[in-house]
C-alpha cells in the first residue's frame, strides 16, 4: 500500500498529480506494471492499494542493491521501457 499525506501536499501541482497518478494507476495493463487495485481517503491521507510484487519497486531495490550487474539492469530497463509503451499505448502521454 502506498500511503500519502496529502495535508503536507496541499500545493494544487502536487494533488493534481496524485489525481493523474490515480488515473493511471487505475489504466495500466501489462505484467511489468504494478496495478492500483483500490484507492481511498482516510482523514488527510490517500491510500492506493496495489497488487504486490515480488523484491519491491526499482527505487528499494536499487538502495538495497546498489550498482546493477549489467543484465539486471538490461531487464529493467527493459521493463520501463514496455511500461511507458504501454501508457503511450492508453492515451496518457500525448
């Protein structure tokens, strides 16, 4: 679960952007993206419930990890790249 505590978020740039995060999230398809699967407010705080996936998101893996050998770096790179295709692909770059 990804929580947000939107009262220290209060600018109109940052709640615009958990309302596209939310959209998003709510959009994707595709094995290489995580899903929303609820999203809901509690008192000042926004809570996404997600699928779980297995070793965590790229940013705790890279902490814990550190420099990448090369081909666990190709595959995730690999995997954003099939994620953006896939927002490309629903409309949400244009």
């Amino acid at each position: 679960m990804k929580i947000v505590n939107f009262a220290e978020k209060m600018n109109k740039n940052h709640l615009e952007s958990l309302k596209k995060e939310n959209d998003i999230l709510s959009k994707v398809q595709g094995d290489y993206v995580v899903k929303a699967v609820y999203t809901f407010t509690h008192e000042s705080y926004i809570c996404f419930v997600m699928e779980y996936m297995l070793g965590g998101d790229l940013g705790s893996i890279i902490l814990t990890y550190g420099v990448l050998e090369e081909s666990v770096a190709r595959f995730y790179i690999a995997e954003i790249i099939l994620a953006v295709h896939n927002l490309h692909a629903i409309g949400t770059f244009t």
